[in-house]
C-alpha cells in the first residue's frame, strides 16, 4: 500500500480544533512530522508516555484528519501513523475568540510544547559539540511597532525561514553529513506593560 500524498497545511477550524488542543497531542504531531511514521509504543518511548495515552490521543489526532495510517513495516500487526500535513495554520481571529475556548487551549498547548523544547536545548548544551554550541542562539529583541509594522516584520521572517526550507527533507530521511534538525522558534507579542494600553491618537491629545 502506498502512503497517502500529504497536503502541504491543514487550516485549523473550530471543529478540528478539538482533535490538536492538547500539548500531548502537539508533541505526537511534531514527531510524525519531523521524525516520520510510528507507532503507539514507539511514541510511548520517544515521548516518555504509557503506550494507552498514546493510542488514545493518536486516535483523536486521526478523527479529526490531522494523521492518517501509514504502510505496515516489517509485517508486525502494530498500527502505524504519519502526519497528514507538513504544517498548520494557526487559527483566525474567529476562532481565537471563540466562546469554547479552544483556539487559546491551542495556543496554551503550542507554549508548553516549545517552553519544554527550549528547556530541553538548554539542558543539553553543555553535551553539544563547540561547533553546535556556537550555532545555538538564544535571544530577544523589544521593539517598538505599530501592529502594521509588526505583520510586516513577521511576514518578512517567515518569507526568509520558506527560502531556506524551500525544499524540505521527507520526515524520516537521513541527514546531510553534520547537519541537524534545527528548531527555530518564532512569537511576536505585544509586552504585559502595553498589551492592554489604548495610546490616545494627536487629535485626542489636542481636545
């Protein structure tokens, strides 16, 4: 049996929304995506879970078209998933504010599922080779932006990171001779002391 031909996103929505709200759910779809099919124990392991939470969580993610099962290997009776998309397209401002709650659940889950990568990245530096260890960057930058200028400079990045992934690997496939899957995490948010500041425009301050 050939393997299902992935689409390139998957647009969320305020029903499929409901099968992704989960860092459990985030994390599982991140490894199909970036690592290739698997199965339920083989994510158990990966991910440090009971074999039950990741049958579980592997069946909501295939309800609701974000995997699909992938060809046996090797003739064991073991279900296997791939990803069903390369990525996703966080959800628009209607469902963010939905009354169920679940777009910011979503967003909730995403921050755990990266707080933890960034944790773990930290954790394991001092293992890293020193070419690795000069290559790894953490920082952050405050600027001050209109929300125009701050869509501007998102779209500018994410055109930047799509040059260089312009290509991408198939999930699963061997490495380049010294080259790693590097995470690159991107938010762009207005800081706690103006997220709810309303600046009053010239002809106001003129009254």
């Amino acid at each position: 049996m050939e393997p299902p031909e992935r689409l390139s996103q998957v647009q969320l929505t305020a029903r499929n929304l409901r099968g992704v709200a989960h860092p459990l759910r985030v994390r599982i779809l991140t490894v199909l995506r970036t690592e290739g099919p698997a199965t339920a124990t083989t994510l158990a392991r990966r991910l440090d879970q009971n074999t039950g939470a990741t049958s579980y969580h592997l069946r909501q993610l295939a309800e609701y078209g974000f995997i699909v099962e992938a060809p046996s290997r090797g003739g064991r009776r073991e279900r296997w998933w791939q990803a069903a998309h390369v990525n996703t397209v966080v959800p628009d401002d209607s469902v963010l504010a939905g009354e169920d709650g679940l777009g910011i659940a979503y967003l909730q889950a995403l921050g755990r599922v990266w707080s933890d990568a960034m944790t773990a990245a930290i954790d394991a530096t001092a293992s890293l080779s020193p070419e690795w260890r000069d290559a790894q960057d953490f920082g952050d930058y405050v600027l001050t932006l209109t929300p125009g200028e701050a869509e501007e400079l998102s779209a500018e990045i994410h055109r930047l990171l799509r040059r260089r992934n312009s290509a991408p690997e198939p999930a699963g496939s061997p490495l380049p001779d010294g080259a790693a899957r590097v995470a690159f995490q991107f938010q762009l948010f207005p800081t706690s002391a103006d997220r709810h500041v309303s600046h009053p425009t010239q002809s106001e301050c003129e009254r």
